[in-house]
C-alpha cells in the first residue's frame, strides 16, 4: 500500500490536517486561560502527535524521514516538545533485495557489474531512505564503497512533495504559521536540498570541492571519488575505515584525548560556517569518522549548504555589531540575511537580543535571580513566536548543522568552553581584510573591550522596559487574542470541509453510499459555518483597523 501514490497524499495529507484540528481545537478551548497545567497538556498533546509522525514516518518511509531530520533541528518553526521527539529519527529502512539493487547498479553503468567491480557485498553496510552503500574492490585491488539509489525512490519523493505542498497550502492560509512562517519559500528551499541528495553528481562534486578545500590539513580526511564510475544513480568512492566519532570505547581503546578531538572538530567545522562557500549540512555521528590515529574522517556530501559572498559579510556585521553595541547594526544585518519577514517589529527585537546578548555575556545564567532568567527567555519565546523571525531558506540547514555538531562536541567533551575556543578564531577572521571592514578591528576590540571576546560588561539598561511598551503591548495581545479566536472558527469549518471532501472521495471509490450521503450533509454544513464565520471575522477586522488608525 505504501508504494501507492494515493494512499501515501491521503495519509500524509490527513494526519497534518488532524494535528490541524486538534490545535485549533485546543487553542480555541483555552485561548484566554494560563496555567501550568494547561502547558503540560499543550505539550502533551504536541508530543502525541510527534509520536506519530515519527511512526508513520517509520512506516512510509520516502521523503518524511528527511522532512522529520529537517523540522527536528528548526526551532525558529517547531516547538520545543516535538524537537524533541523527532530528533533521533534516522534513516532506520529495510535494505532493498540485492536483484533489485543490482539491477539499478547494472542499468547505470550499462553493463555487467563484474566488469567494473571485483567483488562487492550483498548486504549494504549502511541503508538510508534516498540510497546504499555497499563494500567492495576493484579488479586493481583497490577498496571502494558504493552508493546506489533505491529503485523507484523518485516516484516515491515526488508524490510525498505534492502532499506536503496541500499540506503547506493549508497551514499558509488556515493557520498562524503563514503568518510567521514563509511557507512558499520553505517548501521550494526543501525540493531542492532534497533534488540535490537525489542526484549523485551533486554529491560527487560536493565530494571533490572539500576533497580540495581539506588537501592541506593533515588530520582531516576526506575520500576519493572515481568519477568515472559515478552517475545520477550510483557513487563509488574510497573506503574509509574508522568509527564514529561519537564511539567512546574506540577512543578510549586507541588512547584518543577527547577534549584534544573536540578542539581539533570545533576548528575544523567553525572554519566552514565563517568562511564563504559550502559547508557540510548533516554533520551527525555517523558522518563524522575517526581512525586509530585520531585523524578525521568526514563523508557523505549529499546534504550541503552554502555561505554565499553577501551573507558572509552580513554574518561578519552581526558579530561586529554584538561586539561593539552596534545593535541597530545587527538588526540590519539580519533582514539583509532574510531572518526577518516583513512587518516584523525591529524596535522589539532590537529590545529583547540587547537584553539577551549582554545579560548571557555578562553572567553565569545558571546563578542568576530564577525570576530574571525566567522572564528573559519568556521575552525571548514570545518575540520568537509573534514576529516573523524565520531561518531564511538558504541558509536552512546552517542552524541544522551546527547545532547537530555542537551535540557531538558535548559528548566528547562535556565541560567544552566553545567560547573560549571560538575566540581566537574570531578575532583572527574579524582582523582579514574583507569588503566593507575597517582593516582596524583588532585595535578596535582591545578599545572597547567587548566581553564576546572575555571581557565583562554592566547589565544593558534595556532590562527596564518602558511603560509605554508594556501598555502597548497589553492591547496588541488582547487584539490579536480575539481575532485569533474568530479566526479559529474559520478555520475549523475550512478543515471539516476538507476533511469530509475527502471522506467524499474515499467514500465514492469504496461505493459506500450512505457514508457519501453523510458527508455530503457534514460538508454542507460546515460550508455554511464558514461563511458566517468568514462574515464575522472581516468584521472584526475591520472594526480593530479603524481603531488603530
């Protein structure tokens, strides 16, 4: 059933549109109540429904393991509690019968398998949902691993992405996340990073691009590729032995210093995000090698991101900006890197990042008054939350990748200072001569003295926030409170009316007339409630516009 194009949008399609639902529901039932409580049953209900995705996920397999990779690492979309129940779903998918994968193998080269490979086995070393790797020799003796693409794995990808496109229409136009998310934007940043992993070509030029990039650092090795034997479909590379980075035992085994590797893979990867050109964007355990002699092994290129020029240099102000109290600096450079959508509010995030910045580089937040500490990161969650802070698409997988590898970095290394670490490696790139920087900022940060680089600073009088704010604030929430709740009716009669167009669907296939009949009646019904509630909400609308003005 899997298999069938289908049966897989209409499972897809209705399990977004029952989270849909039950959140809608439950944000209607409670919209103007706040306890504890009530938080614990949100966050139940968040991760129930995690849950089940991560299972039909499991069982589906095809593009919503990727998807449930990608949204696990996106704090700027997902909450909290789902994160945290996706982020170990991993590409757990039975291997294909080796006829099958032999096959592929064969219609690639166009030719007979033999011809090319001395010997390879029949059971993959490694299985994943877009391809398998398997071990093998060429006639010369060489060792090489070799990718194939699961057969039929396109069809698969291609049908998934038209169920999360209904699924994107409807969470852009029915939901709060259109209004905060640019949804459009997302879904065609994900079809591409997906068609990338599809086409080994791509990954064999990513392959050679850090081959290169690494050929003078002596203990990061990165594996040969054989273009020759390289195609859409199938990859062959060099075998690369060694174990996860993350396998204790082995370091411990070959008397491995931990906090040293650490330091060593902090390096290597800052390196990648500072500079501009293509960064590794899945940097988990299982891509990240080590050998008996502690060098680094890092492969499998089919998920890279790119730092282009431009986004470079705004990188670079947002730094500077932090450093030297330049906020309006930083606020600039973040719409220049696409974080902010329009409309969002710069008076307000420029408020609660000084607030956040200097209070972290000042303290020790864990001896800090718990009362400050809590409404810090409550200002932080509910800026987050009501702007339109997104991760701009092309640097999608920039937060994914680090926060994959600073992960790895704790469990080598659990008392880790990235900060210390990160100190001479930041002042080394701020004092290089690039386009729209004065050649004069070491001086500049022994002047100032910023406390990014070790030196403390008072508290930032933005803590005091005025009541002219907080007033303001007061009627924008009570405002966007109760247009939210109209909003919600809406809402709810639009997804009914999916929900029984699909019963409709489903009903007449299975030549169930009496199941037809009724939700013929439910969906007429519901498109009445939509239509009154249509009314209401243009209403309110406009009484709250005329109000403002």
């Amino acid at each position: 059933m899997k298999k069938i194009a289908l049966y897989r949008i209409f499972v897809i399609v209705f399990m977004a549109v029952k989270f849909f639902i039950q959140i809608t529901l439950f944000q209607k039932r409670y919209h103007s109540k706040g306890s504890d409580q009530l938080q614990v049953q949100w966050e139940a209900l968040l991760r129930r429904q995690a849950i089940e995705y991560r299972e039909t996920a499991l069982r589906l397999e095809g593009l919503l393991i990727k998807l449930g990779q990608f949204l696990s690492t996106r704090a700027d979309i997902m909450p909290q509690v789902f994160i945290k129940e996706l982020e170990d779903l991993v590409d757990h998918v039975p291997a294909v019968p080796w006829e099958e994968a032999k096959k592929v193998l064969e219609n690639e080269w166009g030719r007979n398998y033999g011809e090319i490979i001395h010997k390879i086995s029949i059971e993959p070393v490694a299985s994943a949902s877009i391809g398998e790797v398997f071990h093998g020799y060429l006639h010369n003796g060489e060792e090489v691993a070799v990718k194939i693409q699961r057969p039929g794995i396109e069809k698969v990808i291609r049908t998934d992405f038209k169920a999360i496109k209904i699924i994107m229409w409807l969470a852009d136009r029915f939901t709060s996340y259109g209004k905060r998310i640019d949804l459009p934007k997302l879904y065609t940043e994900m079809r591409y990073v997906i068609g990338q992993e599809l086409n080994f070509r791509k990954e064999l030029e990513n392959g050679r691009y850090f081959e290169k990039r690494y050929d003078d650092f002596d203990d990061v090795q990165i594996p040969s590729y054989y273009k020759e034997f390289s195609t859409r479909k199938v990859l062959v590379m060099e075998w690369m032995n060694g174990k996860k980075v993350t396998d204790l035992s082995f370091l411990e085994k070959h008397g491995i210093d931990r906090q040293e590797l650490a330091e060593r893979l902090f390096k290597v990867f800052l390196e990648q995000l500072l500079q501009e050109g293509k960064f590794h964007a899945d940097p988990h355990p299982g891509n990240i090698l080590v050998k008996s002699d502690g060098t680094i092994v890092l492969i499998d290129f089919g998920m890279i991101g790119e730092v282009k020029k431009t986004d470079a240099l705004a990188i670079r102000e947002v730094v500077e900006g932090i450093i030297f109290d330049d906020f309006d600096k930083v606020i600039n450079a973040l719409e220049k890197l696409r974080f902010l959508l329009p409309h969002a509010n710069k008076d307000e995030l420029k408020r609660v990042l000084v607030t956040l910045i200097s209070t972290y580089v000042e303290h020790d937040i864990t001896q800090m008054d718990d009362l400050l500490v809590q409404q810090i990161f409550e200002d932080v969650q509910r800026v987050v939350k009501n702007e339109p802070i997104q991760m701009p698409s092309e640097l999608a997988f920039f937060g994914r990748a680090l926060s994959t590898f600073v992960g790895i970095l704790y469990i080598l290394h659990p008392k880790i200072n990235l900060l210390k670490l990160s100190q001479p490696l930041i002042k080394d790139w701020l004092s290089r001569n690039q386009e729209g920087t004065s050649d004069s900022v070491v001086k500049l940060l022994r002047e100032y003295a910023r406390p990014l680089l070790g030196i403390p600073r008072q508290l930032q009088e933005a803590l005091n926030e005025p009541k002219r704010y907080r007033e303001w604030q007061e009627r924008k929430d009570l405002t966007d409170r109760t247009i939210s709740y109209y909003q919600s009716k809406k809402r709810d009669a639009f997804l009914f009316m999916v929900l029984t167009s699909i019963a409709i669907y489903v009903s007449f296939l299975l030549n169930e007339l009496e199941l037809a009949y009724g939700s013929v009646a439910v969906f007429t019904i519901s498109f009445l409630y939509y239509l009154r509630s249509t009314l209401v909400y243009r209403r309110l609308v406009n009484q709250f516009s005329r109000k403002d003005e």
